[in-house]
C-alpha cells in the first residue's frame, strides 16, 4: 500500500510538472511589451540554441509598433531562455524609438523606416566613437483593411486608395470602385478612412507605395507624419485597427497582423494577373528583390513599392533595429546583442511567417547576423 501511495504521487507530481511547463510555455507578454524575468528553462521554450552570454539586467527599447506583435514573440522566449535578464519593449511608433535612441534613453530602436542623415548625425552623440546603423530585421505587408457589411472580396488600386485617402473618392458605391468590383453589391454608404495620428513608419511605408504608384493621384511627399487633410487618426496600428472595427464604412492601413477580429482585407491589382493580397509569402517576394543602400554597417533596404511581379505585395515593410554600431553603452550592450543575435537567428526568424509576418531573405539576414557580432 505504501508503494502504490508512492508511485500515484509520483504521478501526480510529473502531471502537474507537465502542466506548469506547458502554462509557461504558453503564457505571453503583457500590452507594453514587458515580459519579467522567468524561471523556466531554454528547453521549455524549445529555444536551446539561444545564447545569453553574459546578459543580465533590463533592457530598454521602443520604436515601431508595426513589430509590436513579433517583438512580443521574441521576447517570450528569449526571456525564457535568459532568465536574468529583463526586455520592455514600448512600441510607441518609429518616430517615438528614433527619438529615444538619440537622446541615449534605450539601448536600441525599432522603426520602420532607415535612419535619416540628421538622424545619423544626431546619434552620434549617444554613440560614443561610432553612430546609428539599420538593422533589417522583420518583414510585413501592411493591409489595407476595412469593415465594410456585405462586402467580402474587395479589390482597390492604388490611385483609387489614393483619391480614397485624399477625401476625393467618398462614397463606397463611387464608379472607380465599382468598376475594380464588378459582382460587389456596394451599399451607398459614405467611407471612413483612418490614419495614424503619430509619426510612424507604417505612414511612411503606405505614403511611399502611393507616391510611387499613383504619382497623378497623390501629390503629397512620402513620410512619417500624415499629410492629407480629413479623415480620422488613431494612435498606433492597434488605435487604427480599433478604430476600422468598430466603424462600418471604414477602411484603414495597419500590419496584417493587426488585421483580424472580422476585418477584411483589400487584394490590389498592381498590373499583375491576379490582385494581391497582404500575406507572409507576398512580402518575402517584395523583401527578396530589394537593393541594400545603406554603406559600411548600415544596412538600409530600397523596396520596388511599383513591383508588377506576379504575387509581389508592395507595401511592404521593413522594419530596423537601430542600435549604436560602436559605442553602445556597457551595462546593455550583452544584453543587446544577444537579443539582437536572437532574432536574427535561424530560430527567431522562423517564428515569424506564422505571426503574419516575413522573415528577412538569407542574404540580408547574414550580412545582419555578422554586424550584430561587431557592435562593441
């Protein structure tokens, strides 16, 4: 009886182990990007080839909301793995991240636009001997999504959004858009476009796609803020998203990873055979036939956002880690390469198709992962 007592507490004990690795394994980051320090070991997370080194201690960023959901990925299992050390990553939008890396607040930055020249400049000051460089680290298409009852496949152009996202398109049942949605029962309803209220490299991205593909339609310059006038602004892609869900009649640009939750999402016809949609795959085939234009360390991508090419998403993001090339600050830089080397890694990228996001292409991605071993 003894022994029977035994072996079904013994049971007991592997079942409940079992449970609790399970639950950490399951458990994610809260909404600011902080996950704490953990107990569980590398193997729960199956991240055993994450190298911690000497990282200790907690480490700052902020940046780009557009890698938001990927940085929340990462730093689960990252955490996981090294458990002393601690990632509070913000995301509050790209301008916000450049902004804190020059003033020297965080150790590294997310944005989804390469640094400017007087960015660069400007961080060389925080850099000690050395200065910022772009890190291409994720890729994502950013959706057109919309809420719009009634309405499944919807198919725009880009000089249709354009006049769309400029006030001069109004009406869901206007005749351009009709004649892209010839079988669509497109109710008389007027649109509710949304745009980001904070500088962000999403706008940049969208902006660009539009200077490059409807240069007769949008006649305002690409970049992080805004321009147009009218419509309605939320803070971050999850304020957009927010404000689209909950409105019918809107449509707005967001990652796609933010587009779920009883959105749908626009195919573009590009002048392809076949309208595109917002996907893992479309973007990896943008990402795979950008030009590298950054010099020395810096790593800055140039993206065709015209490409006709046959299942090509063009607006298509990538996003940087911005983080000092030398002169990164003592107390951090373990911490921040072996972070940054985490998500670079063979592992952290391939996390990512299956979040909605697209890794960077092999060639790119080694060029980063040798950088990352210089940062001192």
């Amino acid at each position: 009886m003894k022994l029977q007592r035994m072996n079904r507490r013994a049971l007991t004990l592997g079942a409940l182990a079992v449970s609790g690795a399970l639950a950490l394994t399951a458990c994610g980051s809260d909404d600011t990007g902080t996950t704490g320090s953990g107990s569980s070991s590398a193997a729960a997370t199956g991240a055993s080839d994450i190298k911690c080194d000497d990282a200790k201690g907690q480490l700052l960023a902020d940046g780009s909301s557009a890698q938001k959901n990927a940085i929340d990925a990462w730093v689960k299992n990252f955490t996981q793995a090294c458990n002393g050390v601690q990632v509070n990553y913000k995301g509050s939008g790209s301008g916000a991240g450049i902004t804190a890396f020059t003033q020297g607040t965080v150790a590294f930055a997310g944005s989804d636009s390469a640094l400017k020249p007087e960015e660069v400049e400007a961080s060389k000051k925080v850099c000690t001997g050395g200065q910022g460089i772009d890190l291409p680290m994720v890729a994502g298409p950013v959706a057109i999504a919309y809420n719009l009852s009634g309405v499944d496949n919807l198919v725009l152009d880009a000089p249709t959004l354009a006049k769309i996202f400029d006030g001069k398109i109004k009406n869901w049942n206007d005749a351009a858009i009709a004649k892209l949605n010839p079988d669509a029962k497109l109710p008389d309803l007027q649109i509710q476009p949304y745009h980001r209220s904070d500088e962000s490299g999403t706008t940049d991205n969208f902006t660009k796609y539009l200077v490059a593909a409807a240069p007769n339609d949008w006649k305002y310059e690409a970049g992080k803020a805004w321009q147009a006038k009218g419509g309605q602004s939320a803070a971050g892609s999850s304020g957009v998203a927010q404000g689209v869900k909950q409105t019918n009649g809107a449509i707005g640009y967001m990652e796609l990873s933010y587009a779920k939750d009883g959105l749908g999402t626009v195919a573009l016809n590009t002048g392809a055979a076949a309208p595109v949609k917002a996907s893992s795959d479309g973007a990896t085939k943008a990402v795979a036939a950008a030009q590298v234009v950054g010099t020395g360390n810096d790593l800055a991508l140039k993206i065709d956002y015209a490409t006709k090419a046959e299942g090509a998403y063009p607006i298509t993001l990538v996003t940087y880690e911005i983080a000092c090339d030398k002169g990164n600050k003592a107390d951090t830089l373990p911490a921040t390469k072996a972070f940054l080397r985490y998500l670079a890694s063979e592992q952290g990228q391939g996390i990512l198709s299956g979040i909605d996001y697209a890794p960077i292409p092999d060639a790119i991605i080694a060029k980063v992962r040798t950088t990352i071993e210089g940062l001192s």
